[in-house]
C-alpha cells in the first residue's frame, strides 16, 4: 500500500509493508464552498454579532488587519483585497490602512516571502505592510495584567490605537491554545515578548487543559479572551481549508462569537475518533509552510499523542528546509540533549517567564515520554540533526520496518496531514 504523506511543498510516497494493517486517519470530508469570492462578500455583509464590514468602516479615520505569518497557508490573497476595497469605499484612506503581520516571536517575512504571504500585487501596492516585532519595547502599550493569572498585557500600538481593528487568520487545532485563529492572532501575534514568554512558560505549558482541539478551561484561551475583551470592539475573519487547502468555511464578525463558530464548524471533521491504539504511527509536520524548521514540527509529534500505545514508535517527516530553527531554539534544544528531558523540565519549572522558544522543546517532551520519536528530514545538517533529541532515519519504510520487528505488531497508523488531523482514541463498543 502506497501513502503520500504530506512534505515540504509536495508530497513524500511511503510504501507500506504488504504484511502490515494499515489504517490512515484523515479529517472527515469537508463541504467546499463552491465560489469562494462570494462567500468572502456574503461573510463581509451577513457578520456574527456585529454589523456589516462596511457599516463598521464607515467613519473611521484608520485600519489595522492582522495577518498570520508564512507558517500558515491563510488565503490572504482571497479575502484582503475585496477587504481593503471595502475599508477604501467607506471613506478609509488608503495611507490609513496597516496589514500588521503577527509574527509573534517568529522572524520577519521580508522581500518575495511577504509578497508570497499576502497574495496580491494590488494590496502590496496600495496600503502599508509591515512586520511585528515583540522585542521592540517602544512599539507596544501596556494595557496592565490579567485578573485572574497576572499575565502582562502588551500589544503593538498599531492595532490597539486603530480606529477598527480586524484579526485574520485559519482555525485548526493548535496543540497548546486548543484552536489557532481569532483571539490567538491578537495574543501573541502582535504581543510584547513578555506577554509572549508569559504565554509559553511551565505552568501554562504543563496545565493539562492545555492541548489541542480543547478551549475548555485551557488557561492560553482564557487569558486570550480577557486580552481581546479589555481591547474594546475587534473583529476577525476566519477561514477553514481542507486537506487540499480548498476554502472549506469563512465568516466575519466579532473577533469571539465569529471566532467559536468557526471552531464549532471544523471541530468534527478534525478530530477523528480511532477505536485502538497503535505501536507504530507514522505521521508528517504537514508539510509546506508547517515543516520549514524543526521547531514547527514539533507540533506533528504531539498531536497524535492520544493513540500512542506503550512502548510506541512515532515516526515523523519533515522536511526542515529552513534547519532547525531560531538560535534561541537552538540553544533550548542543546540543553534538552545536555540535560535530558527530565534535567530540562526540572530546570524550567520555576520560571515566570520561559526563554524565548523553549516552550517548543517543553512540548517535545510530552510525546517524549509516550514514544520513541524517530524523524525523517532532509533538510537539517548533521549539527542540526544532533540537536533533535530524537532518532534519525534514513527512510520511513525503514523505520515503519524496524518499529513492527521490534513491537511485533503489525498495526500500522498513518496520518499524511500530520497536526492538522487530532486522533481520538475511542474504544468500540462491546
């Protein structure tokens, strides 16, 4: 049996053993919407709790839209330009309107990247873009702390003194903040690195709430919340695609309501119950832009946790075209090797703030504990692939070999889509 597990800007075929039981795990089919450019008008003019996109923008002096950065495949170049010709027709001045990439703490999309990420000439040329940048002090305002965990509360000025504020973004799970998209684009995509760090440190990281395709009690969503909430009025547009990355759903409106149905409309079909659990998963980082570093495949490791039986082998693709990561990623993952998972967790614990990206390397702990990680990648150097933490591999075929002689059992999972697909293990009924 041949997979096509999903890598790098195509796809890597993964032959399976014909002695093995293979079962392939993908979302439930999605209703496509059959014409993409009037559903993004119909969302514009028919909002969730709130009035129409071009009722909002009249008699406002300025803009802000937020975009998510390169590592999500967001259709900007569908939904920005009827948007901004919106905000434009309804007395906006162009010079007035800022498209605010939330990199959170990511690097900067610069040159043909960024003209890759908004995905119109027209928009590059006709309103600002510009990058976020949590560690410049000077362009954020301090809104306090959250009552009920403390967290700082910094956002960049540009969207918290524009006169309509818009987040933009793709719902699909996110394995600490449960989904991506809506609030999550606010904070901490265009938040200070204190927020940020706040965020990501041990006792979110650790709260068992914390995981994928959950909001309920999730400490990252809740404190999302009371961001936007002490914000005033923002609003979002938000996208689901499919597997082929075809426009599945959209819909505008405040940034919570237009938010939570967006989640209630994907949560189903991504989240897929598996009546057993297996000893040998394969699964990829969900290739192009997910799998450029390391660092975002990570997240492929985590998300089919739940169907992980003991003693498993979980094998990833990858395929790292930018290496491992950021140097501050770099440096987590050197202590993850020095100290051992055990002597890592130990020495973060404490910490009221994490270090910028080791909350990535915390995260690999957890199917570390479940799992031997092997990866398949041909994009890290030797130095890079020494600082995984995990086993290399030549092939998958290789590994999917190795994992039924050692286990024993034939049971083979596999997940082209990686994180984007959350495995449920649901036992039959007797």
């Amino acid at each position: 049996m041949k997979v096509e597990l999903d890598y790098g800007r195509s796809t890597l075929p993964v032959t399976i053993p014909g002695d093995c039981e293979c079962t392939v795990i993908r979302k439930t089919a999605l209703p496509l919407l059959p014409d993409p450019q009037r559903a993004v008008r119909r969302a514009f003019d028919d909002a969730c709790g709130s009035a129409s996109l071009a009722t909002l923008a009249a008699g406002r002096r300025s803009a802000c839209i937020l975009i998510c950065d390169i590592t999500r495949p967001v259709p900007n170049g569908l939904f920005l330009p009827p948007m901004i010709r919106t905000l434009i027709g309804a007395g906006i001045a162009a010079e007035r309107i800022t498209i605010l990439v939330a990199t959170g703490l990511h690097r900067p999309n610069e040159a043909a990247e960024l003209a890759e990420l908004v995905g119109s000439d027209w928009v590059m040329n006709t309103v600002r873009v510009e990058n976020h940048f949590a560690r410049d002090d000077a362009a954020h305002t301090d809104l306090g702390r959250s009552s009920a965990r403390n967290t700082p509360i910094k956002l960049d000025r540009r969207f918290v003194e524009a006169d309509l504020r818009i987040a933009t973004g793709l719902v699909e799970p996110h394995f600490m903040a449960g989904y991506s998209g809506g609030r999550k684009v606010i904070a901490p995509g265009i938040a200070h690195q204190d927020t940020i760090r706040t965020f990501h440190s041990a006792r979110f990281m650790e709260h068992p709430a914390a995981v994928q395709c959950n909001l309920e009690g999730n400490p990252l969503h809740e404190e999302q919340l009371e961001i936007v909430r002490k914000l005033g009025d923002v609003y979002a547009l938000n996208t689901v695609i499919d597997e082929h990355r075809r426009l599945a759903f959209i819909n505008f409106g405040n940034v919570i309501e237009s938010h939570q149905r967006a989640v209630d409309f994907v949560h189903e079909a991504c989240t897929v119950a598996v009546p057993r659990r297996f000893r040998t998963v394969v699964t990829s980082a969900a290739g192009y832009p997910l799998d450029k570093t390391y660092y975002q495949t990570v997240k492929g490791m985590v998300t089919p946790m739940d169907i992980l039986d003991a003693d498993a082998d979980l094998i990833i693709a990858s395929d790292c075209s930018e290496g491992i990561g950021s140097p501050e990623y770099r440096e987590a993952q050197t202590r993850l090797v020095a100290d051992g998972p055990d002597g890592f967790l130990a020495g973060i614990m404490q910490k009221r703030f994490a270090d910028i990206d080791e909350w990535q390397t915390e995260m690999q702990l957890k199917p570390m504990r479940r799992a031997n990680i092997h990866l398949f990648t041909t994009g890290l150097s030797e130095a890079d692939q020494a600082l995984t933490g995990v086993n290399l591999t030549h092939s998958v075929e290789h590994a999917i070999a190795q994992s039924v002689a050692r286990t024993g059992d034939h049971a083979v999972a596999v997940i082209p889509e990686g994180p984007y697909v959350v495995p449920v293990y649901r036992p039959a009924a007797v």
